[in-house]
C-alpha cells in the first residue's frame, strides 16, 4: 500500500502474477519388534516423511511471487525398548533415532519483517527419549520423561552458510516429572493430588543461531487437586499452573521500524477450576 516505500524490501507495487506447481512423493514405512518375554520387546523402524512445497504468501515482487520454495524429505530411523517390571508396577521405554531431513523448510524474514519459507540444504537430527510409569504404592503413581536432542542444519539460507547450526525451536533436552496420589474418602469417593514439572533448554527462535534470538530455557510447575464423586459421574479440580510465573518466550521477531522485537509470551501463572459431568 501507500507505506510500501518505508521497508527496505525491493518493491513492487502491486504485484499481479499466477503461478502454479505441484509435488508428489511415495512414502512408507517398516518396522520390526522382538518379544524377549511377555514383559520385554524390542523394536526397529525405518520411515519416510514428506512436505510439499508451497508459495509465499506476501511476495516483495513478482520473481518472488512466482518462484515456489521446494519440498522437504526425511528418513527417520529408530530403536528402542517397551518394558514392564516389578509385577507390572514399573512400566519403562527407551527409544533413540536417526532422522534426515533434504531440503529443509525454515522460517527466515525480510529487513522489513516479513516472514518468508526458504529451503535449507537439510538437517540431521539424533535423539534419545525415556519415560517411566511407576506405581509406588496403590495410591502413588510416579511418572516421567526426559529427551536428548543433537541436531544440525546443513547447507544455506538466503545465501548465508548455517550448517552446524541447530534448528530453531530445537532444545538439547526436555524434562518431565509428575506425581499422583489417591485418597479415598469414607464415603465412596475419592481425592486425587498431582504435582507436574515440565521443562526445556534454550532454543533458537531462527537459523542462524543468533544469541539475540534466543529464548532461554524454562520450567513449569504445576498442581491440581481432583473430586470425583463414588459413582465416577461428577468430577470438580482446582488447579493451578505455571506457579512460578515464568516468561516464557513462544516468538521472537526481528526489530523494525522502531527497532522493537514482536514477541509472543506463554500464559502466566494461571489458576482455575474445572467442574466435569459424565452421562
């Protein structure tokens, strides 16, 4: 419009301009798994994974307005252990992958802000995943899961080498932790306390990884405290969450105009209450 002048993208005003393109790929999956016992089963799996390509939906000018960014391809291979011991009471798994990305979508922007999808050369991604249920008495459940996460761009965006590079919005670990304790009450029904912890490391918002973009780690603690009636048709929780008030950091946009960064938060430290009726 009439502000076109103002950003520094090369302009074109307006831009008039069909284009059209289409994409296709034949994708599958293979897996493998091995009972040891009936309480222990290993696994393997191999797998494709496919993204079209697509246009930009604001062009700065009409080679930009025609020209598609590409597909993106990846294979995916995977291992791991499903496992129940302690007469079913401790119920554990264990995972770890190989994943390969071609022609990696990513979010970059314009020195005016806008967003535009461009194709990096690729992205490996190694990871190690781990979760436990674990009932510790009959009133006490005690579960969990933690993450590892090795990941790297390959290749170029707009121009600008950024292999080795994490992804963006890819922490090195993830963290979970929960407990929940049943108490039975005289008359039929029951109370239900459960904590909740869940936490990430930093992460880059962007490519580049840019110490300007970044949205640093954060943890959430959680309770919620649970009725539920003798015949199990009413349930009513008060609950609370993110007690510690954290900032969390969802979008981190590149300064413009007035050199201010647009940024998205997380909800802040919440509390409510849920009423629930069964038919």
């Amino acid at each position: 419009g009439g502000l076109g002048d103002v950003f520094v993208d090369p302009s074109q005003n307006p831009i008039n301009a069909m284009a059209k393109e289409s994409w296709s790929e034949f994708t599958g999956s293979a897996s493998l798994s091995y009972h040891f016992t009936d309480d222990v089963m290993l696994y393997g799996l191999f797998a494709t994974g496919y993204k079209a390509g697509g246009f930009n939906g604001e062009p700065y000018d009409l080679v930009s307005a025609v020209t598609p960014y590409d597909q993106e391809t990846s294979n995916n291979l995977e291992a791991g252990l499903k496992s129940q011991w302690l007469d079913n009471r401790l119920r554990l798994n264990l995972s770890v992958f190989h994943t390969t990305y071609d022609d990696l979508q990513v979010v970059d922007f314009l020195p005016s802000g806008t967003p535009f999808i461009d194709n990096s050369g690729g992205a490996q991604i190694d990871g190690l995943e781990l979760d436990f249920s674990w009932l510790v008495s009959d009133s006490l459940v005690v579960s969990g899961s933690v993450a590892a996460l090795d990941a790297e761009l390959k290749g170029d965006v707009s121009g600008t080498n950024v292999a080795g590079n994490r992804p963006d919005n890819s922490p090195e670990w993830t963290a979970s932790l929960a407990a929940d304790y049943t108490i039975d009450l005289p008359n039929g029904s029951s109370m239900v306390i459960r904590a909740d912890y869940n936490g990430r490391s930093d992460v880059f918002d962007g490519p580049y990884e840019d110490p300007e973009t970044v949205r640093e780690g954060v943890g959430f603690l959680g309770l919620r405290v649970s009725w539920l009636s003798s015949d199990q048709n009413w349930r009513l929780a008060l609950w609370g969450r993110n007690l510690t008030n954290e900032a969390e950091v969802l979008t981190f946009g590149p300064a413009v105009l007035v050199s201010q960064n647009p940024t998205g938060y997380g909800p802040p430290r919440t509390f409510g209450a849920t009423v629930t009726r069964h038919f």
